[in-house]
C-alpha cells in the first residue's frame, strides 16, 4: 500500500479577477476549491492512475471537514488525525497574477497527535511506500521527517521525500528511495545555480553520496533529470504544451514516478511516467486525468 502524508492540508481557494487594487474592494469573476497540500497532490493524482493509497495528515475545524469531504468525493482513502483546537488552513490563490497567493498557517499540532501518527505509522511494513512531501507547521519540530524515517528503517518500507533544505538533508542518513529537489532547490543546498540538465547531475550525485537511492529533479520548461541507483542518468526535454497551471506539476511527478515503479520496477519507464504527469498536470487546469498523462506519455 502506498501512503501519503501531508501535515498541514489546505482548502486552495482559487479566484480570478479583472484587476488587482490594493486598499480597494476586489470583486472575482470566478471561484473553485479544492483540497490542497502536496501529500494530498500526491494522493489524487495516484488514484486517478487507478494507483490505490491512503492520504493520512492532520485537520481542525470546519476547514478540516471540509477537506476531508473533497478528497474522499474524488474517491480517495484517507485516515487523517481530527485536532480539537483550531481549524485547517485557507490558501488564497490569484489566478490571474501568476505565484501571487496567500496561505493560512494551520493548526497547532502537539506531541500527542505526533504520537497519534507514529502508532499509524507503526503499521506499514515490508513493500509498503510512505510519501512525505510538502512543509511543516511551526509546531512541529524540524527533525520530523528524519524521526519517521528512522522510526521505521528496519520496517522495510520504501521512502519517497519531496522536501526542502533541512527537511530534505536530515532523511538521507535514512537511504529514501526517492527524493525529488528541483533546480533551485538543489542549487540552494550547494549555493550554485544550476541551469541545464548537464549542470544538475553531479549536485544529484552528491546527494546519493549522502543516502539517497535515486534523485529526480524537476526543472519546470527544462524537463528533468534522474540520477538512478543503479549508477545511470536519464534526461529528457519538457513536452511540447501550453503552461496552464504549474501548481502541483511537482507533486503529480512524484505521483506519476511512484506509479510507474509500481507498475514496472523500471526506472527509465518510472521517470517517463513521472515526466508525464508533471507536464499534463502544468498544462491541466486542475490535477491531470489518467487520460492526459497518457496522452503525454505518447509524445516522449
């Protein structure tokens, strides 16, 4: 069974606007909603490869119902973690003005519920996948990620981390199957900035001298690159398509790798795979279908 967490999940309140003015009053011209959060990301794009998983994470408040009402009406598992204080958070995303949002900061999440999760967690075992993706509530320490990985190290479980900074460096000791930087990302942690495919590989490399088996790198119109355990590299160009939405192209790669690992045990068909669903979610306005992964999967 493959399991996600998302620690703080959102409601994504989506709008879009004729004109933006500050200390006015702004009216939309059109709303969605959806559930948010990379683990949840993650979750939804798995499930419409027909990929069974389980989306655990933390919800509060009415928020929190709701969210949890969105994901299982699009047909999904989840075992979440009800907090009685407070109530989940409420990300406002501008449309119409590219990256420009404002996000909620989530409940408190306390020592008992941690615990709560471990005693979840305790139960994966040998062939299972557990996806830790996304940021952390301030509550939380910054070692949780490295605590779970090596709370269940001899469990046989395979690990799959898309993270940041220290979240990301502190699970390597941990040997993760999976971790996915982007560029950026990957370029901050050595202080260099790293452009083209050619100039990723060997900053990819020194992260699996840290631990890890195999690093995907994500690099938006650039493609991607996949540094694989078994020593090979795999790049390829981004797909030709229209950048529609780039919110959760991310998440649906690591989706679309996991998906194809399960499927196969193939690395080169698993980053194919991932490529996919990354760019068919970019060019989506919402989370990419099996049908348009597919259908982008045929032009690699």
């Amino acid at each position: 069974m493959i399991y996600t967490v998302t620690f703080n999940p959102s409601l994504d309140y989506i709008v879009s606007m004729n004109g933006f003015e500050l200390g006015r009053t702004n009216r939309t011209t059109g709303e969605q909603m959806f559930p948010g959060g990379k683990g949840i990301n993650v979750s939804i794009v798995l499930g419409n490869l027909g990929i069974e998983n389980t989306a655990l994470g933390f919800t509060a408040g009415f928020t929190g119902e709701q969210i949890e009402r969105e994901v299982q009406k699009i047909g999904l598992r989840t075992d979440f973690i009800h907090i009685e204080e407070g109530f989940s958070r409420i990300n406002v995303k501008l449309k119409d003005y590219d990256g420009t949002e404002i996000n909620g900061m989530g409940p408190e999440i306390g020592k008992m519920h941690v615990k709560e999760l471990f005693g979840k967690l305790d139960r994966l075992g040998a062939g299972d996948i557990l996806v830790l993706a996304g940021s952390i509530p301030k509550s939380l320490p910054d070692s949780i990620y490295s605590d779970i990985l090596g709370r269940l190290q001899d469990k046989g479980v395979l690990f799959v981390v898309d993270a940041t900074k220290d979240l990301l460096l502190n699970v390597l000791q941990y040997k993760p199957f999976l971790i996915k930087p982007n560029n950026y990302e990957l370029g901050e942690i050595y202080d260099v900035t790293l452009e083209t495919r050619e100039e990723v590989v060997p900053y990819a490399r020194k992260l699996q001298e840290k631990g890890a088996r195999n690093v995907l790198v994500s690099m938006a119109g650039q493609g991607a690159v996949l540094v694989d355990e078994k020593n090979a590299v795999h790049t390829l160009a981004a797909p030709q398509g229209k950048l529609v939405n780039a919110v959760g192209a991310g998440d649906s790669m690591v989706a679309g790798f996991v998906a194809g690992w399960t499927k196969q045990q193939d690395y080169d068909y698993a980053f194919r795979m991932g490529i996919a669903a990354g760019s068919a979610s970019a060019f989506s306005e919402l989370l990419a279908t099996r049908q348009e992964i597919e259908q982008v999967y045929e032009t690699l």
